[in-house]
C-alpha cells in the first residue's frame, strides 16, 4: 500500500484529541467516537488499542462506553523557563507575517505551549511576553495585507512532501502574470519577505520566486526527485537569492559597522581596511532594493562599485531633492 503522509498526520492528531475527549466525555461508546471524528467503528477498534498500547490507562465504564483511568495526564511538556521562553517569543514573531493562516497557527500553538506549562514557567513567559514588543509598527503595516489563502503552508507541504506545484505568478520586471509548474526545493526567509526556492520547468534551472508574488498556489499529488548533488545553503551562498547577482562594494564607517552587519541581507564575501572605513564586498540581486536600503545609514556608508548602483542611489536622492526643493 501507497505510503500517505496525510492519513498519518490526521491520525496522531485523532489519537490525541481521542484522549481529550475520553477525559471530559467519559463512556463514550466506539459509535459515539465513529460518528465524533468522523471515521468507522473499525478505524476506532484500532486507535484505542493504539492507545492502549502506547500506554494509556483504557477502561471499559460498567454503564457501557469507554473511559480513561482517573488520575491520566498527557506527559508534560518538559522545557525549561528560558526555552518556553524562546518558543512562545517564535510564535509572537510568526504572527507579523503577513499570512493570516501563519498568524492564526502560531496563536494556537502559543495558546496549547501556555497550557500545559508548569505555573512558575508560565508566570515566568507570561510577565515577559507582556514586556516585549515585536516591531509594533510592522505588525500594524501587515495586518491590512494578510492572505487567506495559505500560500506559506502550501509551500512548506510541498517542500517537505517533494511534491509538484503549479503557481500564477507575478513578474514585477515585466509587469505580467505568469504560470509555472515547479519543484518546491526549500523556503527561506529573506530581507522581508518569504522565498520559494524551486526548480522552475518553464526556464529548466533552479529559480527563485517571492511568496507574496504568488497569485495562486496549487500543490500536486505527483512527486518529484531532488535535483543531484544540490544542497540548498550552498545554493543560496554562491547564487545569492537570484541568478543576477551583482559584486557589491561599500565603505563603512566604523561607528557603523556593527550595525550595517547585523542588518546586511547577504553574506559578506570581503573585509578589508580602508582610509577611516571598513572595506565591505558582498553579492546582491535586487540594485533598486539596495540603493533604497542604503539610505537608511545617509553618509556612514559610501558605494565604491558597482556604477549602476552609484547611478541608482544618486537618482533617489535627486529624487528626494526634488520632492522637499519648494
């Protein structure tokens, strides 16, 4: 028989809503339960030994229908302060992208993690929790521009999965709505926004495509094998996230430094000295982009090469000029 990852998936997840429920709604008959999930008697005559077998106290009630033993608990779950910490703060950071469903998820799993923490670990997360704040304005921005049609969790099943997609998807250079047939390969979180790195079958090379480009996303029942000898982190080191990536070369003002590494969205390929700078050479796909980025460090960073994005960057100030010259 075909290996399906779908029925498995909805099994543990009946497994364990089975123990929930048998817990609030005990003497449930294997009728009750059938008609409750949504599944036949059968499929229910083998959850229940699953359960027994796994270790959880299964009675049959005098009255008839099924019941837990008193005193059963899910094992917890066994984090420390600083770990919960750090998942509940994943889970904040998931709700400000700007796909609705995402937000919606990470709110239940931050909901059912609170749940089963001990009271000291949860006073703990909770008394922090209160006192961050993840880019409140950012979260403002997005909420207006949230998605309900998934397309982050399409992408993922079909990444995970190796499964086929067919996508619509918007060329911004062209200004045209184009559909691909693709290879989901991997996802990567990039500058602002999420990345699809798939084999694309209508140019025949690896490309990558902006999520929020997307128009429509349909995964596929048909498999594909992974491309030889492609490792996607080394992909994305020599390629860079396109296949146009232009040498980049800056001057950064020492006071700066720190700052224009933490926030760069490449790798840094070069460090060198120059005269009151630091020399910094990286690859970059997007010119507009990063001649907009730039702005924000004004005269602690000066661009050496490339003339284009020299030429780029004066036209934004001309432009900035032109604007405020009244």
């Amino acid at each position: 028989m075909a290996h399906n990852p779908d029925k498995e998936g909805t099994r543990t997840d009946r497994l364990f809503a089975m123990i929930l429920l048998l817990q609030q709604q005990p003497s449930m008959t294997s009728r009750d339960l059938a008609e409750h999930f949504g599944v036949s008697r059968r499929t229910v005559f083998r959850d229940l030994r699953s359960l027994t077998d796994s270790g959880v106290p299964l009675t049959y009630a005098d009255g008839g229908g099924y019941e837990i033993l008193e005193g059963y608990q899910l094992p917890p779950l066994m984090v420390t302060a600083r770990e919960a910490a750090t998942l509940l703060v994943g889970t904040e950071f998931m709700k400000l992208q700007g796909e609705s469903a995402l937000g919606k998820d990470a709110a239940e799993v931050a909901m059912k993690i609170k749940a089963v923490l001990p009271r000291e670990v949860r006073d703990f997360v909770g008394t922090l929790l209160e006192r961050t704040v993840l880019d409140p304005f950012w979260s403002r921005a997005v909420a207006h521009e949230a998605d309900e049609t998934g397309r982050w969790h399409k992408a993922s099943e079909a990444v995970a999965r190796g499964q086929r997609a067919v996508m619509e998807y918007w060329v911004e250079s062209r200004k045209e709505l184009t559909k691909r047939r693709i290879d989901p390969l991997g996802l990567v979180y990039y500058t602002d926004h999420w990345n699809l790195i798939a084999f694309d079958h209508l140019r025949g090379e690896i490309r990558n495509f902006r999520l929020d480009r997307a128009r429509s996303l349909f995964v596929l029942s048909e498999r594909f094998e992974w491309p030889d000898g492609f490792d996607l982190e080394a992909y994305l080191q020599e390629r860079g996230m396109g296949t146009g990536a232009e040498e980049i070369m800056v001057d950064v003002a020492p006071a700066a430094m720190r700052r224009f590494e933490a926030e760069l969205p490449a790798r840094i390929l070069r460090r060198e000295q120059a005269t009151g700078a630091v020399r910094v050479t990286f690859q970059f796909d997007n010119v507009d982009y990063l001649a907009a980025w730039l702005l924000r460090f004004a005269s602690d960073v000066t661009v050496v090469a490339p003339a284009v994005l020299i030429t780029r960057l004066r036209q934004l100030l001309v432009a900035i000029d032109h604007k405020y010259d009244k």
